[in-house]
C-alpha cells in the first residue's frame, strides 16, 4: 500500500509538472493567465524611453507597451534595460518582449523573434509648413541645415545634390540655424527632431523627406509563435486605426507611416 501510494504521489507530481512545463512553453498563456506582462523598455533614449521629472518612464516605447497591456488584458510591468541586455533579458527570461527601439539584424534574428514593425527610426529634412518640400527634386534651391560629417550629411548630399547644403560643427548649431531662420528646413534624425519639439513647444516643425528609415520592432523569445502572431494582431489593428500613427506623431512629430511587415 505504501508503495502504491508513492507511486501515485510521484505520477501526481509528475503530472503536475508537465502541466506547468506546457503553461511555461506558452508565453502567451502564461501572461493572459497571469494578466502581467513584462516588458524591456529604455529608460535614457528619448523619445523612446526615459524617465520623466515625475520619476515615470514615458516615451513612444513605454505607450506602445501599455497598448499591447490593454490589448492583453495584463497589467504592464516595465524593466529598465540598456541597449546591451536588452536581447539577454529575453533569453534568460527577465522579460515577456522587448520594446527599446530595437531594430531587426540577421545576427539578433538568430536568438529572437520579431514582430511587424511599429515604429519608424529615420534621418529626414524637416522644416515648417510654409515650406513645401515632398521629395528630393523639391529640395532643390532650398537652404538646409546639418552637421557636417553626419550620416544626415552624407544622405543628403547623395539624395538631393541640388539642395543649398549648410554645414555646421555640431548639432546645436545646426538646430540653431534652422531656428533662427539661416535655413528653411534642417537634416535631423528622429530623436534630435523630438527634442526639439519639447524644448520648443508649438514649434512648426514638420517631416518633408525621409532620408534613411530603420523601423523598430518588439522583440520577442524564440519559439513563441502564439504570442508574436497575436503581437502583430494587435499592431495590424493599430495600424489601420491609427493608433500607430498618433502615438508615432506624440513623439516624434511625424506619423509612422507604411511601416514593413
């Protein structure tokens, strides 16, 4: 009696474990279940991620995280990482996903899945609305700040040789030229774009041309295929109600725009 009774204490054991190995290999089950979801974020790369004068991470990283909480029905938990550990936390589970700008590489690929992208990461000509520049042929005669030697420089210089190119040493004096009125549009990338929208409220500064775009995706564990399909069910329908679009233009004074599956 005592033996069969070990035996069917040890099957029960058994049992249970395999249970809670099968919930642990679903990590969508697991945060819907759980209703908590853990999410990387950066917390000093604005307008990504960093901690505002309240102590509160905020940043187009932290909303996107907070949409995909609601849409989960789980209760956000943020953990601040760098862009160093932000792929080891995943690996070694700190974390349900990653959202911190992070774009897609073929050597991250092999340790991480990736969601559609939500978000655009670009260098681009931005200037105010009186200023009508849609392409790089409109650029042509028109004054533009940058700095010289940046990548913004050297995009510029190959997209629109037609352009009335000013250089500048550093990027205070490239963003000071733009707002002083030297030059009718600036070359900028995207958080240098934000940054100037929050120090300078109710500035009219719009994005005219793209130069280099390399979106942003959640990244997520290898080998969840449940969670990354509802991921980019709930990115889709953000996209097409655009939800992305809003979030995009809170941070960075553009929308997303077509942004790659």
């Amino acid at each position: 009696m005592k033996r069969r009774f070990a035996i069917s204490i040890l099957v029960g054991t058994l049992a249970a474990f395999s249970m809670m190995t099968a919930n642990a290999a679903n990590l969508l089950d697991t945060i819907v279940s759980q209703k908590t979801l853990r999410v990387a974020v950066p917390v000093d790369y604005p307008p990504y991620g960093y901690v505002g004068g309240d102590m509160v991470p905020q940043g187009l990283d932290i909303d996107v995280a907070n949409l995909l909480g609601e849409k989960l029905g789980a209760k956000v938990t943020l953990v601040p990482v760098t862009a160093p550990n932000r792929v080891p936390y995943l690996q070694t589970g700190k974390a349900d996903m990653t959202i911190s700008s992070l774009g897609k590489t073929a050597e991250r690929a092999k340790v991480i899945d990736y969601s559609i992208a939500y978000a655009p990461f670009f260098d681009a000509v931005f200037g105010g609305a009186k200023t009508p520049a849609k392409s790089y042929a409109e650029l042509g005669g028109k004054t533009v700040s940058v700095t010289r030697g940046s990548m913004q420089d050297e995009e510029l210089t190959r997209l629109a040789p037609n352009a009335e190119v000013k250089r500048f040493e550093d990027n205070n004096s490239t963003i000071s030229a733009f707002l002083s009125g030297q030059t009718q549009l600036t070359a900028i990338g995207t958080t240098v774009a934000a940054a100037m929208q929050q120090k300078h409220p109710g500035l009219d500064l719009q994005l005219k041309v793209i130069l280099s775009n390399s979106p942003c995706y959640v990244g997520m564990p290898k080998g969840q295929p449940e969670l990354v399909n509802k991921v980019n069910e709930i990115l889709r329908a953000a996209k097409a109600d655009g939800t992305l679009d809003k979030i995009s233009q809170k941070w960075l004074g553009a929308p997303a725009g077509d942004l790659p599956e």
